[in-house]
C-alpha cells in the first residue's frame, strides 16, 4: 500500500463505487434515448459505460432492476417539481388539483422524460414491465406522498371511491392521457393541454363529490 492509499479515507472506495453505480444509470437512461428499448442490453450500457457486461450485474441484478432504478431517477425529479407547485396552494383541494396539473406541467416540458417514464414505444409489446421501489413503495415519496392527499380529500367526498388506489390511478391516467395526445403527431388536443386537463381532474372530482372551488 502506498502512503497516499494509507492516508486515503475510508470512505473513498463507496463513493468510487457510487459513481459508476450512477454513471450506468445514466448510461442505461441515454442509450433509451437514443436507441429506444433496442438500446437496453447490458452489453450495449457496458459498452457506453467502458466496462464489461459481467462487472454491471455486480450493481444490477438484471436489466429490469437497472430499468427501475432509471425511473426512480426521473420520477424524483418530477417528486421535487411538484412539491414546489403543491405549496403554493392554500388547501387540500387546491393542493391535489396542483398534484396533477403539475405533473402534466412537468411532463409537457419534458417530453424526453416523459417517454423514458410511459412511453416505450415498443409496438409487440415486448417492453419490461419496471416497477421503481422507493417512489412506489416508501410512504415518503410520490405515489404515497400524494395518495394520502387524496384521502383526505375524499373523506366526505359521498361517491369516492372505496379503493383509494383506484381513485389515485384514475386522476393519473387522466393526467397523463392528455400528456400522451399532446405529444403524439397526431396535433390533437388543439386546446391547451392543461387547460383539458384541469377540466377533466376537476370533472372526475366533482363527479366524487367534492367541492371544486369556481368549478361547482
């Protein structure tokens, strides 16, 4: 050992090896970009990355795990953009209105993202199903975080839902349905998308029976 190894903190070899965990993450999330799903093999990532295959899997049980952990870095992202529209809003109505509305804000500016995220465009269908962990499954973050706004939004609400995830993924796919169509070439909605997407978030909770300020 040299004297510089010996005075090298602990802690130096996790942070190397830190850096590569994130550089095939970002490795993975370019050769999507610019490959589409044909791009996502390990020997293709290893290849950006400069290191074999075999040395991925020491991160990276399998592409799905790698594909996960891709979406996890996106979705944080978009976790922090929303919180920052959420506290602008002074209740809980105003406040879940925002959850969404700012998640179609988020995703009409970040169309590349919004790929990554939903749109793999594999036509046969022979994309991975990827379910991210922490963002899904911690009660800290996205899913839960706003799923638990849901709730108590919807405690009086006297047609809610009784599956409180049903309600939640309801609003999402109304969201995200109108991103989809904005960023399709098919020059459909020629309305604003948030403008639709208010009125159809608003729609779905009125229906439930929410009282929607300037709505109901």
């Amino acid at each position: 050992m040299t004297a510089e190894e010996s005075r090298a903190p602990h802690g130096a070899q996790p942070n190397l090896k830190d850096g590569l965990r994130q550089a095939i993450i970002d490795a993975a999330r370019r050769a999507y970009v610019e490959e589409s799903y044909a791009g996502l093999t390990m020997r293709k990532i290893a290849a950006r990355v400069g290191c074999t295959a075999g040395a991925l899997y020491g991160y990276f049980s399998s592409r799905q795990e790698l594909l996960g952990h891709v979406w996890e870095n996106e979705l944080e992202k978009v976790h922090v953009y929303t919180l920052g529209a959420v506290d602008q809003a002074k209740d809980n109505v105003g406040k879940l209105r925002q959850v969404f509305l700012a998640w179609v804000r988020y995703f009409m500016g970040h169309k590349e993202e919004f790929r990554i995220m939903f749109a793999w465009g594999i036509a046969n269908g022979a994309a991975d199903k990827v379910k991210p962990r922490s963002p899904l499954d911690g009660p800290d973050h996205s899913y839960h975080h706003f799923r638990a706004l849901l709730r108590a939004v919807l405690v009086d609400a006297p047609r809610a839902p009784d599956d409180l995830d049903l309600a939640m993924q309801s609003l999402l796919t109304a969201a995200f349905g109108v991103v989809a169509m904005a960023h399709s070439p098919s020059q459909f909605p020629s309305y604003d998308p948030e403008e639709i997407a208010a009125l159809s978030i608003d729609s779905i909770l009125i229906g439930w029976g929410v009282k929607v300020p300037g709505r109901y």
